[in-house]
C-alpha cells in the first residue's frame, strides 16, 4: 500500500472517530482482552498495513504472539494503553461496549462507519495486496509465518471455497 492509499484510509478513520466524538469510553482497556469480551477486531489489509507502518515509524517490531487468560491483544502494553494508537483499526475506535456513553452507538455512526469499510475495500483493490478482512492476532501469526506464504494459504482457501 503506497502512501496515498495510506493517507487515504487514514483519514477514513479519523471520520469515523470525529463522528464517534460525543461517545464515553470508561477506558478500560477489556475491549483490548478479546476473552473478557469474546470479541477480536477484523482488520482489512490496509488497516493491517497501517498497524504495521505505525510500528516501523516507532521504530518496533511486531510483537510476538501472545498466551494470556484473558487474551489480551498483542499491541497491549503492561500499562493497558495501545501501542498502535494512532493507527488502530475501525473496530477499535467504534466503542460498541455496553459501558460507553451512550451505550450504543447512534445510527449515523453505524452508517458511516459501514461507509468507512466499503472505502477502505475500495482502497484494498486498488492496491496489490490480498484482499480480506481477519482477527488481528490472524494478521500477527501470518505475518510471522511470512507474508508470502500467507498469502498463498490465503489464495488456496479461496480457490477452495475454504
Ligand atoms: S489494536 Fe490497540 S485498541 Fe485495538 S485491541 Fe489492540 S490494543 Fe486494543
């Protein structure tokens, strides 16, 4: 993904964020523990890539994956603050937790962050990476098995209809 296409989806969610203005967070962080909530964010391949680019511009590598009882992402740090911040996925900024304020998000905020998906796919064909959304710790472990053979995999599940 070059730069424009970067700067593109990054500024997809920061709309979404700006729309998601007036929304509480307690600031947990259980959002981030996928086994308290039994959720895990799906990240297109751009927002892997921005994910990944926010770490090299820290000068970080990935993390390894992590083993933990309450799963905790592992962009986590031991002080529950998010060490990709700045280029968090969709999911992460859309506060659908019982405990914000307003507890759920309002229904232009469902629309727009569906907006947000189908231009950050639009974004995703146009790039030369696989297309695709997955768990963050999928993206994690297929990036250290590498890229490439991800991909392959990637390509023969969908040749398969897996
Ligand atoms: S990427 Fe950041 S905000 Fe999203 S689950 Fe992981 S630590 Fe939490």
């Amino acid at each position: 993904m070059g730069d424009d296409g970067r700067a593109r989806a990054l500024s997809i969610l920061a709309e979404v964020e700006g729309a998601l203005a007036d929304i509480r967070c307690q600031g947990s962080a259980d959002c981030c523990r996928f086994a308290v909530t039994g959720r895990e964010p799906w990240l297109t391949v751009v927002e892997w890539r921005l994910v990944v680019a926010e770490l090299r511009r820290q000068g970080r590598r990935l993390p390894p994956p992590r083993e933990s009882d309450d799963g905790r992402c592992p962009f986590l740090t031991d002080q529950a603050r998010c060490q990709v911040y700045a280029a968090r996925p969709l999911g992460c900024r859309s506060h659908f937790c019982e405990r914000a304020t307003p507890p759920a998000p309002h229904a232009s905020a469902f629309r727009l962050a569906a907006r947000a998906l189908a231009e950050l796919s639009a974004v995703e064909a146009s790039s030369n990476d696989d297309a695709g959304s997955r768990p963050i710790t999928s993206w994690l472990a297929a990036e250290q098995v590498g890229p490439s053979r991800a991909r392959r995999a990637q390509r023969a599940r969908r040749r398969d209809g897996r």
